[in-house]
C-alpha cells in the first residue's frame, strides 16, 4: 500500500518505492467555495452534532445548509397494505416536527428542509444532482460489534458514493458540544492515490484558518528501522509529501512532514491526530469495495474512531500513473 517491503538475500527488509500518480500544479491562490451544503440527519445524537457543525462552517463561508431526512422503505415495511398511506404520512409528520425543533435552535441560519422517501444514500444522491451541493454533513455511530458497524455504514454508502467532499462526525469526536476552532489539519496520504484535490482542499482551510497542517505517510508491515538507518528510509518519502504541497507558499505555518511505520495505516494515523489534538483529518477516498489494500479503502474505521471529524474527498476519476 505505502511502501513495497521485500526481504533481501540475507533476510534484512529492503524498502523501495513505488510508481505514483503525478499531482497537477496547484493554484496557490484558490480558495475552496462551500455555498450549498447538505447535512443528512436521523436525528442521532451524532446527526446533531452534524448539524451543530454544520452551522459553524455555515456561518463562515455564509453557506445554505438543506437539512435532508430519508424515510427508508424498511422503516415502514411491515405495515398491512390498508394502513401502509398511514403509516407514511405519520412517519412525515413526526420528522417535519423533528426538523423543525432542530432548526429552530439556529434562529440565525435559514436550514431547507427536506424530507424524501428512499434511502438516505439516494436522496442525497438526488439532492447533489438537482442542487450544486459543496459538501455533504453527516453523523455515524462507531464499530463496536457488527451490528454497529452495519448502523454506521450510511456514512460509508455515502462518502463513497457521492461525488462531492463528506464531511463525517463519528461518536468519538470529542468537545461536541462546544465546535473547537480549526487550528490543525492532519492529511494522511498513501502516494499512490491521486490526492490532489485532497491537497488542495487541506491547503485552502489551512489558509482560511490559518492553521496548522501535517502530512502523514505510514509505511506498512515493519517495524521501525535502527535508529542510524531511519533517516535514510524515511528521507524518500519525506521527499513526496513535500511536493504535494510545493505550490502552497502563503501558508500561514510551514507544513509538518511525519513519515510512521505500523502494521496497519490506520492506528498510527488515529494516534497522532490524537497526539496534535488535529481538529480536522482530510482523506481521500475512492468508490471501492472497503476491503481492499489502500489507505483510501480504510476510510470507514478512520471516519468511525477519529477523535475529530474526517473530510473525505473523492479521489479524480482521471489518473495518470508513471
């Protein structure tokens, strides 16, 4: 996934790279645009705390939040034929009441609501194609147990599905009741992925909030190298994670370069965005199965454990590999 390791002839690990895809120069100057956004909502404790950020960065970027409830077929599968109209138009008016509760605490924000019938997937889907929509908010519970982790899929269905930045609020994001300031952003990056639009979307909000940024590359499957080899092994791709932001001069701080080693990329990602108290872990993320090889097929365990919420972004469909 991160670094190739094979074994040379006498048994010692032997690190080489691998092919990358070529990152397309960046406009420093560019600024993402977040006008339209949606917050899919069930009303979780985790969906409202969706909604609470939501409205922060709603009043910052002077945002339209539609606040978009699905009410699923299964919800309402068991009822007899007769009764079936019922039962859907008392499932509608008790989420037009719930929507109107939660709205009514951000007197200051005007929140569309919108309610559909489907899955929560298809109407955002639905939504993000009638409506220029710039991110999508939503809650998910954690991964305790496969029933929780079957719960907490909508959030994976959609940021894997919707073409457009996810921002996810999973159970363990800590403070929220009380939205912390963005002052570090933490962007994990494979290098094999294209993530550039990642990059650029870290890069702009690092700008804007004047914040901090760290780059992490986890090398996967050894453990660290002696100590007077280390800086050897790991120089190459401290090299990398320079480039992806060698077109970003006005940052505010000079970008912090971390490369890890782990068995797996997700722990060391989760322990030093907890180590730097990062507010914000920026991710891309491609349409494949989740149990693949790549850091972008980890997605959901680093969405679902995160002590801050995860921006993923869809990685370009377009690539070009060297």
């Amino acid at each position: 996934m991160l670094g190739l390791i094979s074994p040379t002839a006498n048994g010692s690990p032997k690190f080489r790279l691998q092919k990358r895809y070529i990152m397309p120069v960046l406009d420093p100057a560019s600024q993402i645009l977040l006008k339209n956004i949606i917050v899919a909502t069930d009303f979780s404790p985790t969906s409202k705390s969706a909604l609470r950020y939501a409205t922060v960065i709603a009043r910052h970027y002077r945002s339209s939040i539609f606040l978009v409830h699905a009410i699923e077929p299964k919800t309402y599968a068991f009822s007899q034929p007769e009764t079936m109209d019922r039962t859907v138009d008392q499932l509608i008016k008790n989420a037009k009441q719930q929507m109107h509760d939660e709205a009514a605490l951000f007197p200051d924000l005007e929140l569309q609501q919108c309610i559909q019938q489907g899955t929560a997937v298809e109407a955002v889907q639905r939504m993000v194609i009638l409506i220029n929509i710039d991110l999508v908010v939503v809650g998910t519970r954690g991964t305790e147990g496969f029933g929780k982790l079957v719960l907490g899929s909508t959030a994976e269905q959609i940021f894997r599905q919707v073409r457009c930045p996810v921002l996810t609020v999973g159970p363990d994001v800590r403070g929220q009741d009380s939205i912390p300031e963005l002052s570090h952003i933490l962007l994990p990056a494979d290098l094999l992925s294209d993530e550039s639009r990642a990059v650029e979307y870290a890069t702009s909000l690092t700008m804007q909030y004047k914040a901090h940024l760290t780059l992490l590359h986890v090398m996967i499957g050894t453990e660290p190298p002696l100590t007077e080899d280390k800086e050897a092994v790991i120089e190459p791709y401290r090299r990398r994670l320079e480039q992806l932001t060698a077109t970003s001069s006005d940052l505010f701080y000079p970008p912090e370069y971390l490369v890890e080693f782990g068995q797996d990329a997700v722990t060391p990602i989760l322990r030093v965005a907890k180590e730097q108290a990062t507010d914000l872990i920026v991710l891309t993320v491609r349409r494949a199965e989740p149990w693949t090889s790549h850091l972008a097929d980890k997605a959901y365990r680093i969405v679902a454990e995160s002590p801050c919420p995860v921006l993923t972004i869809p990685e370009p469909i377009r690539r070009m590999e060297l």
